[in-house]
C-alpha cells in the first residue's frame, strides 16, 4: 500500500491542548516548517503557542496514514473534530489548513466545478473560507445556495424544516412559501445563491422580493 500522506498530532505538555496537521512530507520535515514560521506567521494560534510555551514543550507524533490527497483531507477533519483541537486547542479552522480538493455542486447534486484548494473555492465563490470549510464537513447543510463537499460524489440530506423560506413583496406583504431554496429558484426564477443570501440576512432583496427564513 503507497502511503501518500500522514496526520500528525502536536501536544502541549504544560497544557494538553494539541494541533492536528496534515502532510505529504516527513514529520520531522513539517516539524522544521512550523518552528521556522514563528516569528514569520504569528499570528497563526498554533505558532504563537510554539513561541509562548517553547518548541522543547510540545510532543510530536504521527497517528494516521492515508494513501490519497481526499482521504488525508477526511482524516484531518475527522482528527481535528476527535480531539476538539478548533475549539480547544491549536486548529485554525475545522479543516485544519491542508490544501483539499473541494467539489461545488448545485442543490440537485449535480457536480458544477472543482477546486484545487478551498483558498480557490473561496476567492472564485467570494465565500469565506470558514464557510466553505463547514459545508464540506458537514457542520452545516450548504453554503451560499450550493453543496459543498471534499469527494465527487455524496448523498444530499435535506433539512426540509431549515431550508424553507417565505417570499414577500417589496411592501413587506406574504406571497408564497416554498420548502427549499432550489424550489423557490425554479418556481420565482431568482437565483438561487441570491435567495440564500437573503435568508441568511447578507442582503435586502432578491429578484424585487423580500425573502425570509420560515417558522
């Protein structure tokens, strides 16, 4: 079997809280580029940390394998969620930083494009990173009227309840209800990412109608 990358787990000895990496690189390699970083990216949590308690206080180790570039990705989140280390330890994001394939898809899921990285998803979509990251792992249903996801291929689970929206006219008067964005896009034929950032209050309008999140 062809090893194609490693998760590592850094440990604060004086604290416990850890960071979960992943890499195509030695460990001792990777090790190396995050000591030589800390004065250059400090304001990354897990180089400030570096810094503050001092490389001698941190325990490194590897813990996992993966023989693809998608499935080191999985394993990151699924570490980085493991050991809680976005919230209480040294994760910068859930995704933990390592370059994924990212896969967009509309609300049928019909595969629309591919990206290389989500800093690329994220500057062509114009959604933050954070954003991006939380659709492919599942912390949320999609993202700016899309799925989003690290493998070309998944199984929609519609949240009906959370995906309904209410239509209104411009005066503010009840029109319609619909019970997914996709419907109400198809139906109205305003576009769908529009009606998505209405709900989530990041603009006014869509379309000259008033969209709103349904009770």
């Amino acid at each position: 079997m062809m090893i194609e990358g490693i998760i590592y787990r850094a440990t604060n000895t004086i604290n416990g809280e850890v960071y979960i990496g992943a890499t195509t690189q030695k460990l001792s390699e990777r090790k190396k580029d995050h000591i030589n970083k800390i004065n250059k990216e400090y304001g990354h949590k897990f180089h400030k940390a570096l810094g503050e308690y001092g490389c001698e206080n941190f325990v490194w180790e590897e813990i996992d394998t993966a023989t693809n570039l998608n499935e080191l990705a999985l394993k990151e989140s699924d570490y980085i969620e493991k050991y809680d280390s976005f919230n209480n330890g040294y994760n910068s994001d859930r995704g933990g930083g390592f370059k994924k394939i990212i896969y967009q898809f509309n609300l049928t899921g019909e595969l629309i494009t591919t990206f290389k990285s989500l800093a690329e998803a994220s500057k062509s979509a114009d959604i933050p990173v954070s954003s991006i990251s939380k659709a492919c792992t599942g912390d949320r249903n999609t993202c700016d009227g899309y799925y989003w996801n690290y493998t070309a291929t998944f199984n929609i689970k519609e949240d009906k309840r959370r995906n309904k929206v209410e239509q209104y006219s411009l005066e503010n008067e009840y029109l319609n209800s619909f019970d997914s964005i996709l419907e109400a896009s198809k139906i109205t034929g305003v576009n769908n990412s529009s009606i998505a950032k209405c709900r989530r209050g990041e603009r006014n309008k869509a379309g000259n109608f008033i969209w709103k999140l349904s009770d």
